[in-house]
C-alpha cells in the first residue's frame, strides 16, 4: 500500500512523506478497508508532534478518520458469529493509520455509509455528528421551540451542532470568526449570526432572544463559558465540548449560581468505555435526521484536497484555521480519478 509512516516525531505537516508500505495486517478481530476518503482533525498534527495523548510506538501510520470499502473481514468471524459488513460494504470509520490506502479497524469502530452519501462526505461524520447530537439531545436535552447557541459554529462539530439544533426544533444563533464561515453558518441552517470577534457579542446573542432573556443552551467547542453566561437564560444550560482556543478555561463560579445554570460535559470517545448501549442510540438518532434530510454532509469545499500527497496541506489549512466544516483529502483507488 501507500501510506504515510510516522518514522520519528516531525515540526509540522510538510516534512510528511507518502511512501510504499508493506499491506497492515489485520487482527483476528479487524477488517481490512480500501481507504477512498480520510478526514482531518487536529489532534493529527498534535499526534505527528509527539503532542497527543496517544502516541502510539514508531514506526505508525498517520491518521484517523476514514472511509472506504471491505476488503476482508475479521478472520475470528464464523456462521455462529458473522461480520456485519460483508466484503464490498462502503464503511466509514476511525481508526490509527487512516492517511493510506489500507487500513484495519475493529467492528466498533465501523458504520455503514449512509445510503446516498459520497465517501467524501461520510469520512467526516464519525467524531463530529454523534459529539453534537449526544450533547445537544442527550446531554443538554435540548427540547423544540428552545434557543441555542453554537459557538464556532463553521467549525467541525460546530456545522454538525447547528444542523442537530434545528432538527430538534431549536432556535440557533451561530457564531464564529469570519464572514465567510458565518455564510456557511447560516448555509447549514442557523437563524442568526454572530461575529465573536466583536467583544459585545454576548449583549448581541441577548438582544436576538424573546424579551432579551438569553439562550437556553450553550454549545462551546472553544472556551467561552464564562463570557456565554452573560447571554445565558435562567435555568440555562451550557455544554462544554472542547478548547479549541487553546487553554483549559476557568470559570467565575458565582456566574453559575446566579442564574441556575447547568454546566455540562460531553466527552463523545468515552461512551465506548462508559456507557456502550448509548452508541448505538445515538447512531440512530442521526440516522433518521439523515433519512429526512436534515443533515448533511459537512466538507470543506473552498479547496479541493486529493491524494495522499495532499494531506499535508489539508492538515496545515487546517491548523491555519481557514477552513470551515470537515477538511477531507480523496484517496482515489486504482483506475478511480474521481470519487
Ligand atoms: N467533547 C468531545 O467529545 C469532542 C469531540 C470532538 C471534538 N472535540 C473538541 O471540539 C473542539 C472543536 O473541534 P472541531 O473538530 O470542530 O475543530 P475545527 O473543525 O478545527 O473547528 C474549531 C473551530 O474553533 C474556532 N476557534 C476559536 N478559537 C480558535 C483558535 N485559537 N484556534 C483554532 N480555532 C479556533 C475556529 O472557528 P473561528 O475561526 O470561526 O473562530 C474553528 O472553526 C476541539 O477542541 C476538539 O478537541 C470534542
């Protein structure tokens, strides 16, 4: 196969090399998938710096999410106990070595792609769609006629946040960095916009609300929660989702009490140790705001990224955060030039 080998710890993307490998070797229990689509994310490039929480021992492939096609599956399966995706089933998933043309993953970390959805499209969608939809219907119990604040809302989870918010019947001010990415916010479904960047951005979110009561929940991948108090309603919830701006917040905790907010955690990876029967609900929650067109497929598509080759410049748009939605780099198969 062709893949990109982590050998030893890199500054950055660019010193990132695609070369013959030898084919993975599936354990008894992986699959063996054609890679055609592999999605970004930023702990790629934490993890080619040696600055992620798993660094697995050298030498390894680079990368996560993927999607593809079976082309071999588990050897432990039998009659009694078989695969659930035969060879030839189109799959999405996440495994370590995702930026190559094969890859090995374990049945858990499989999905079908969604009927009608490119390859391109349904890499994306393992991290991001079930991050949202938990923390929006299950953790938030977000509930119809509710107002919502996503926060860097053209982000990755922010675009799948929005779109879970407005199938729930909510009412979704987005904010975020850019003109263009507040265009793409609104394109995906949000009622408003916000640039966050103007430091009045609370008493803006406030004055959109009924009677400038605030917003009943608060979706934040970034660090803004204690400033999202100031625009929060009474009884208000608000979902910590990540960091994105880079440090751990810390929070003024009579803010929390004045208004009876709820401050509430999400961590989507940890459900496969915690709580495994929420998965597949949570899988089936989205599955039917797909079938219903609801949500969609959220690609980057201002530039297009294709072939290993391109994946050091996908990863450094973006960690140049430039980007919008999922940033995904084609792996077009032999005698395959477009997906
Ligand atoms: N809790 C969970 O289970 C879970 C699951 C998945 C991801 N996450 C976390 O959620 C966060 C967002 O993930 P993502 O996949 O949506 O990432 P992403 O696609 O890179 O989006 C992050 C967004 O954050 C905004 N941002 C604000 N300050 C930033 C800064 N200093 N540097 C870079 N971006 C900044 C950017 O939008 P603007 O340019 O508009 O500000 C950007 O679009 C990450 O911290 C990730 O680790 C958590």
């Amino acid at each position: 196969m062709r893949g990109i080998q982590v050998n030893q710890y890199v500054k950055g993307p660019k010193e990132l090399q695609v070369t013959e490998l030898p084919d993975p070797v599936p354990r008894p229990d992986q699959y063996l998938i054609e890679v055609h689509a592999a999605a970004t994310n930023f702990f790629d490039i934490l993890q080619i710096q040696g600055k992620y929480q798993n660094q697995p021992p050298f030498p390894w492939v680079a990368g996560a999410e993927f999607s593809g096609v079976v082309l071999a599956v588990p050897s432990a399966s039998s009659a009694a106990n078989p695969p659930r995706f035969p060879v030839g089933s189109r799959v999405f998933g996440a495994s370590q070595g995702a930026y190559a043309t094969r890859v090995c993953v374990a049945e858990p970390e499989l999905l079908a792609v969604p009927a009608g959805w490119s390859f391109a499209d349904a890499a994306g969608l393992f991290v991001t769609a079930p991050t949202s939809y938990g923390a929006l219907a299950l953790r938030a119990r977000l509930r119809a006629g509710e107002w919502v604040l996503v926060h860097a809302a053209a982000g990755g989870v922010g675009l799948a946040a929005v779109q879970v918010a407005k199938a729930l019947g909510a009412t979704v001010i987005a904010t975020a960095g850019t003109p263009r990415k507040l265009e793409v916010a609104r394109a995906f479904g949000a009622d408003h916009v916000v640039d966050y960047g103007d430091p009045a951005w609370p008493e803006r979110v406030r004055a959109l609300t009924p009677g400038g009561r605030g917003v009943d929940v608060v979706y934040d991948p970034v660090g803004l929660v204690d400033r999202s108090t100031k625009c929060v309603a009474w009884n208000g919830r608000i979902l910590v989702v990540g960091f994105a701006a880079g440090s751990i917040e810390k929070v003024a905790m009579n803010k929390v009490l004045l208004k009876n907010i709820s401050i509430v955690g999400i961590h989507w990876g940890a459900y496969a140790r915690f709580e495994r029967e929420t998965i597949p609900v949570v899988w089936e929650g989205i599955g039917q705001l797909i079938a219903q067109g609801k949500f969609r497929g959220t690609v980057f598509t201002d530039r297009e990224f294709v072939g290993l080759e391109s994946v050091a410049d996908a990863l450094l748009a973006l960690g140049g955060r430039e980007t919008w939605g999922k940033v995904v780099v084609k792996i077009p198969q032999s005698g395959e030039s477009r997906l």
